[in-house]
C-alpha cells in the first residue's frame, strides 16, 4: 500500500506542475488529452488530442514561448455568458450583522496561450474536464444565462485535483437587520482573478447583502499568499472591452 500511494503521488505531482510557461516546442499528456507543439518548416504546428477531440493550428511565428493556465469557466462549448452561478448543495442562514468566511468549488477551464513577448499573448485553445452545465437565473423574460456549478459549502479549504475543480474562499458579508438566507452565488468572469500553486486553483470574492433579496459579489486578489502564481486574466490579454467586475444579485439568493 505504502508503494503504491508513493507512486499515486510522484503521478500526481507530475501532472499538477504542467501550469506554466514553455518553449517553443513541447509535449504533454493530461489524463487522456495530448498537447504538443512541433516545428514545421518556417512555421509551428499546435496540437491537442485524445478525450475531448482534437484540434490544430499552424502559427507562422518562431521565438515564441507558451501559457497554460486555468482561466475563466465560462468559454466552452462557446461564449455564451460572462457569468458563473455556483448552487450551494446546503442553504446557509446567517444572524444580522455577520460576517463569515465559506469555501466553495468552481470548474476549472485551461487555456493554451501564444506569446512573442513578455504581455503579448494571444489564446489558441480552450479545453476542460469539468461537465458543462448552463442555466438561467431570474425570469425568462429577463433573466441571465449563466455557467451553472454545484457545490458542498466547506469551513476550510478543500481538497481539490486542479485539473478538475478549483476553490473560492468566498467572505459572506450580512449588512441587513434580518436573518439571511444564502443558496447561491452569482460571479461575473471579468472580475475574476484565479491564483495557483502545486496542488490547489483558487480565487477569494467578497459577497455583500444589503438586504433580504440583494447582494453583491466581487473577486479580489489574493494578497499575502506569495507562493500562488496569478494566471492570466482570458478577458484581458483578449483586450475585451470591461463594462465591470461586480455582480449584483437580484433575482434571488
């Protein structure tokens, strides 16, 4: 048993360290998908196959250097919305005034980044092992798709596997002067800021209630934790235009 775990973890900090930057050519298998960059000719080829399909792009470029990070789960199959709603499995109530700090999970997307310079970086592929789920907050006629996600509510950071699922250490504010009722969180992706390190994917969002049937949810960053890298923010190397990172809730919590 003991070998066994040893080699269940050599795997699986093999894999876990795969976040990052490359050169210009490389090859990596993660559970099933292949990725590779080849030379060819005057050019690069890029290529990605196995589990979830296959895909190619010939990148008439050289000197170039390569990113994978996690990004914002909310590309696939295509972009749909800029939202994440995140379902409690439990409903929390909270006393007037109260402040408490909850764990929740998140899918995780992993995007394949270009780059011929230190800020220059372009997206070439998007792919996850997370189930692709969408639903519809508020009403038909004016509510907001959004990516849905299922999550137990923890008390303390949980185990995590990065290729699959991250966490949002997410500080629940109660502002009102009732007892609140919390059964879901409503995220927008431009605001979202994810960190990682060996073994873990996190983000760290504030959510605010005003009163019974409002709130609000913004990402902050992860100050004071150095051994996290910051990924790379999809909605801002695209140069996409940010109308705003907070999250206002009004159709329910």
């Amino acid at each position: 048993m003991v070998i066994n775990n040893e080699i269940l973890l050599l795997y699986y900090f093999t894999e876990i360290i795969m976040f990052g930057s490359y050169g210009p050519t490389f090859n990596m298998e993660i559970e099933g998908v292949s990725l590779s960059v080849e030379d060819h000719q005057d050019s690069l080829i890029y290529r990605r196959w196995g589990s979830l399909g296959s895909t190619e792009r010939l990148l008439f470029q050289d000197q170039c250097s390569f990113l994978l990070n996690p990004i914002e789960p909310v590309n696939l199959p295509k972009r749909l919305t800029h939202f994440l709603l995140v379902n409690f499995k439990k409903t929390l109530v909270f006393e007037p005034g109260t402040i408490q700090k909850v764990y929740i999970t998140f899918p995780i997307e992993m995007g394949v980044f270009v780059s011929q310079g230190k800020e220059d970086f372009e997206i070439i592929d998007i792919f996850s092992f997370a189930k692709l789920k969408y639903t519809l907050y508020g009403a038909p006629s004016n509510g907001i798709i959004c990516r849905y996600w299922e999550s137990d509510v923890f008390l303390s950071p949980p185990d995590t596997y990065p290729w699959h699922t991250g966490y949002i250490e997410l500080r629940i504010v109660n502002d009102t002067e009732h007892m609140a009722e919390i059964s879901k969180s409503l995220f927008n992706a431009y605001g979202m800021k994810i960190y990682y390190e060996e073994n873990k994917v996190v983000m760290k969002a504030v959510m605010k209630v005003p009163s019974r049937k409002l709130a609000e949810t913004e990402f902050i960053n992860c100050s004071g934790k150095s051994r996290f890298k910051k990924a790379m923010e999809l909605y801002v190397s695209s140069k996409l235009r940010v109308s705003g990172s907070k999250c206002i809730m009004e159709y329910g919590l």
